[in-house]
C-alpha cells in the first residue's frame, strides 16, 4: 500500500497532540497554525539535506545557494550533472569531505536504483531509510528531514535533530538537553503524529528566537 502523506492542514493529528500532551497543548496554542514547508521528493531535496547537517540554517542558505549556481538548481540537477563534479569541487562551496562524499553517493544511487520521485514516495519510511543510509555519511537524520519535508510522512521523531531537542528543552522548561533516548519518552504519546508534534516543536522554537514563520519562509533551506 503506498504511503499516504499529511495533509495541508492535519485535525485529526492536532487533536490527538492536544489530547495527548497537555505540554503539547500550549505549543500548539503558542505557535497557532501548522505550516510543514513542502520539497519536491527528489535528487535536489537530498542534497539540501546534506548541506543541513549538523550547521546554522543561516550558513545551509549560503551553502544552498552555492550549490545553486555551481552545480545546478533544482529544475536542472540530475545524477549525471552532479557527478560531473568532483568532491573537491563540492568542497569548493563549502561542503566537508564528507558531505561532497555523501552527495556524489547519492547521485550513484539515483542513477543506478532508477529513482523518480514518483517511486520515492511509493517505498515505505523504513525501506526509504535503509536504502539512503547505505550511502556512506548518510545518516538516520537526512534520511528523515527527507521523509518529513519531501513527503510528509505522518509518524517520524527526529531525535537526532537539536532543534527538536531544544524545543522540547524550551516547553518542558528542562534545565538541561534532552537525550535522544529522552526525547523519545517526550513524544511516544505523540504516536502516530510525530511528525506533526516534531514541525510544531520546531515552529514553537524558531518562535521563540523571533524568526517569521509566514506562508512564504521555507525554513529549512531552500
């Protein structure tokens, strides 16, 4: 059965974290409406992932744009574009080694598996998982940013995340960070609307630190 993503406006889902999480409950009423920037479920959107990891938003725009204007923005980027480029060339906008390794992987995946996004978002979160993570320096985090804003899958816990973790750190009033082990226990009564709990926890905290979440501002790349 293909998996079925959230819709525009999840109520069955807002209800549930209302019911279930009176901490939740007060997040949603800070935060007010859910707003889940949407990617197109495709070679561009990993990309993007990768550059995200573990930097600022603030320096994943700059790098997203370099990326842009050297290798190819999204409606032109294919596996065999990006493979045109080394990973020292990749390195040159601001890419780790690791990083440049990781996107020319999954280029090679894209081209040898065939994907479209059409098949992307047929495979489930684990088949999808599993075969990301095969990829050298791709983890359990891109592979979830990817199943959250390319496909809106409706049940996933980035525990990884620090956003995650400090917003949960902020509306629990927690002295400290949560463990991934603990940020787990936090959202299990979220199930089977983690991923809803997750935007609203990462809303809740870009909130806090002022940033304008309009209709407009993809806040996680570009």
């Amino acid at each position: 059965m293909r998996p079925q993503p959230l819709p525009a406006t999840p109520r069955k889902a807002i209800a549930h974290l209302r019911s279930a999480d009176p901490v939740m409950k007060k997040v949603i009423d800070r935060v007010g409406r859910f707003h889940l920037p949407r990617k197109p479920a495709d070679l561009h959107a990993l990309c993007t992932a990768v550059i995200g990891q573990s930097i600022s938003m603030k320096a994943a725009e700059s790098i997203t744009r370099r990326f842009n204007e050297t290798v190819g923005p999204r409606e032109k980027l294919t596996p065999a574009r990006l493979l045109r480029h080394s990973e020292e060339d990749l390195r040159a906008i601001g890419l780790s080694g690791t990083k440049a390794s990781a996107m020319r992987g999954l280029a090679e995946v894209w081209k040898s598996e065939r994907l479209t996004s059409e098949r992307m978002a047929q495979l489930s979160d684990a088949a999808l998982t599993d075969l990301l993570t095969q990829v050298r320096g791709i983890g359990p985090w891109t592979a979830k940013m990817f199943l959250i804003f390319s496909l809106a899958r409706p049940d996933v816990m980035p525990q990884e995340d620090y956003g995650v973790r400090a917003g949960l750190r902020l509306a629990h009033g927690l002295p400290e960070l949560p463990t991934q082990k603990e940020t787990k226990q936090l959202t299990e009564c979220w199930e089977p609307w983690r991923t809803v709990g997750t935007v609203y926890i990462w809303q809740f905290l870009l909130k806090a630190e002022g940033a304008d979440l309009g209709e407009d501002n993809g806040w996680w790349g570009n």
